[in-house]
C-alpha cells in the first residue's frame, strides 16, 4: 500500500479501467496528504503566521513601509491609533487559527496538485501536447500567485483604508475582530488567485472548440460586463480604483487568451488538414447561390426558371392524361335498353 503511495508500480498503458480509478484516487490522497502537512505546520507555528498575514494591516496604516505604498492613500490618524486585533470567544480564536493554516496549506499544495494533474491526465496527450503541459501548469501557478499577491500587498490595505474612512464618515468606533480580518486577508488572496485563471480555462475553452476565438472577440461587451460584475463579487466594497484596475487587468487577460488561443486553433486545424480558420466551417459550397437554386453554369436565377418551366408541363400533361382516361359511368337504370346498343 505504501510503495503505490509513493510510485505507481505500472504504466498507464497497461493499467485497466479500475487501476486507473485507484490512481486517480491515490494522486488525490498526496494532495490531501501534502496540504494537510501544511495546516499542521501553520498550527505548530502559529505564533509565527499571524505577523504575516498582520502585513496588510500595517500597510494600511503606514503605508510608506509598503511595498507599493504609492498605489495607497495616506492613512487618517484614527487609522494609525486602531489597537492591536481583538477577539472576544473562545471559537473565534479557533476560527483564527483555522484561517491561517488553510491558507498555509493550500499554498503548499497548489504546487503538488498542479504535478499530480500533469502526471494523470499526461498519457493521454501527444508528444506536442505534452510540451504545452508543463508551460500550461506553470502558467497556472505563475498567475494564481500573481492574484494572490495583488491581493496581499495592495487590494486588502486599501479595502481597510476605505472601510475606516466610511466608519468615521459614519461616525462609527471600528473594533477589528482578528477572525474577521483573517477571514477576510484568506479569503481575498485565494479568489483572486482563483480568478487570475480566467484566460487559462479560456485558451482550454477554445483549444477543445467549444467556443470559436471570432466569437468570444465578437462578445467582448457582454464579456466586459461579466468580468466587472465578477470584480465587484470578489472585492469587499467594489470601489472604484480596485473595480476598474482589476477590471482592466481581467480584461487584458481575455484579449490576450484569445489572441493565443486563436493561435493554438490554427495550428490545430491545419495539422488537422482543415482550414485554418474555424469561420469557413459556416461557409456554403461554391455551386450554391444565394437562394440556393443557381445553376451549376454560373447563371444566377436559371435554375429557378428551369424549374418553374419544369412544373409547367408537368402539369399539362397530367390534365391531358386525365382528359384522355375514360370516364367511369354510372350503371343503368332498370329496365333502360340503351345499354345494349
């Protein structure tokens, strides 16, 4: 049991239906395994995480001693007097820790499960396909540590920034509960990590054809509209500055995922031996006109003549055929000699 934990004893080509479940089940056990090595870790140090994610709140409060100070207001004096964090129960205390360690542990793991999805679905693709893969996953970490990292050191100081100036404003005494802010910090970095994967499932998208590359360019008000009402989920407050700076760089993404992916379709397409562009799918055959009836001479509108003159001696010599059939009469009345003439 322990060495197929650590190896898989056979190759995937040789495995049947069954082994194939059971590796996909032991790829899932490592991560588990590999992200809860890390919330143990997060738990038995504990004294060390909360001064990391304490960061953002600090920035809030000077920002000259962050790192992207200039993208922050200046903070109010009220801010820079808030007392350390409190928490009032028992539970919250335990919801602290909680967030801390599963943070810890999905940044631990996201590596592992990025490997493990390579090493299951990777005997399955080409040799081509298989050196997109590893750019693929790497992609993939680059940006969700991309969004993770916009999070931490900028969207999460100015959401507390604008809070408090809406508590004064309010004329409100703010206590900031640790759970709270953990809670909030936590959850922030890995949504829009998550998010920052929007143009990676769009090049998939259009690498599986499901989706044309013409056609996403050709929604991209509808796209614009859904990536800032995704923006305004994922932010606390949505305000304005956050809102359209996370917009735009979503935005971007699209217009860069299909330019790539309308790429990767040609290329696809023409080893396929189609044509290069999805588009001529659509397109009739040449010897069809625009009713659909052109002759195949190039004459536009013959055939539609053709046909009617068709039609017309179809139909006369229908009649003549009935004019020419003898008619059925009725039998004769009783007693009626006519009939034996």
């Amino acid at each position: 049991m322990l060495s197929s934990f650590i190896r898989r004893n056979k190759p995937k080509a040789e495995m049947t239906f069954l082994e194939h479940l059971d590796d996909l089940r032991i790829s899932m056990l490592r991560v588990l395994g590999v992200f809860a090595v890390g919330m143990v870790g997060a738990l038995i140090f504990y004294e060390e995480t909360p001064t990391l994610l304490n960061m953002p709140l600090e920035w809030a409060k000077h920002p000259e001693t962050s790192p992207v100070g200039f993208l922050l207001g200046e903070s109010s004096e009220g801010l820079r007097s808030i007392p350390e964090l409190k928490e009032f129960t028992f539970m919250g205390v335990w919801k602290v820790l909680m967030y801390a360690a599963f943070g810890v542990g999905i940044a631990i793991a996201s590596p592992v499960f990025l490997y493990e999805t390579a090493r299951f679905v990777g005997p399955a693709l080409t040799d081509r396909e298989k050196r997109v893969l590893v750019p693929f996953c790497l992609a993939a970490l680059l940006l969700f540590l991309a969004g993770a990292s916009l999070a931490f050191f900028w969207l999460s100081p100015m959401s507390v920034q604008i809070w408090h100036h809406f508590a004064v404003g309010l004329k409100m005494d703010v206590i900031w509960q640790a759970s709270d802010y953990y809670g909030f910090v936590i959850m922030m970095c890995l949504l829009t990590g998550l998010t920052f994967q929007f143009p990676l499932a769009l090049i998939v998208v259009m690498w599986l054809e499901i989706v044309r590359p013409r056609t996403l360019l050709r929604h991209w008000r509808g796209m614009l509209f859904g990536i800032m009402c995704l923006v305004a989920l994922i932010t606390p407050i949505a305000e304005p500055i956050s809102l359209f700076v996370m917009t735009g760089v979503l935005f971007g993404f699209y217009l860069v995922a299909v330019a790539i992916g309308t790429a990767i379709v040609r290329r696809k397409r023409v080893a396929r031996g189609d044509s290069a562009d999805p588009e001529d799918d659509d397109v009739d055959d040449d010897d069809d006109g625009p009713d659909g009836d052109d002759d195949p001479d190039g004459e536009p509108g013959s055939s539609g003549r053709s046909s009617s003159a068709s039609r017309a001696p179809t139909a006369s010599s229908a009649a003549a055929v009935e004019a020419e059939r003898p008619r059925r009469l009725p039998p004769p009345a009783e007693g009626d000699l006519s009939s034996l003439d």
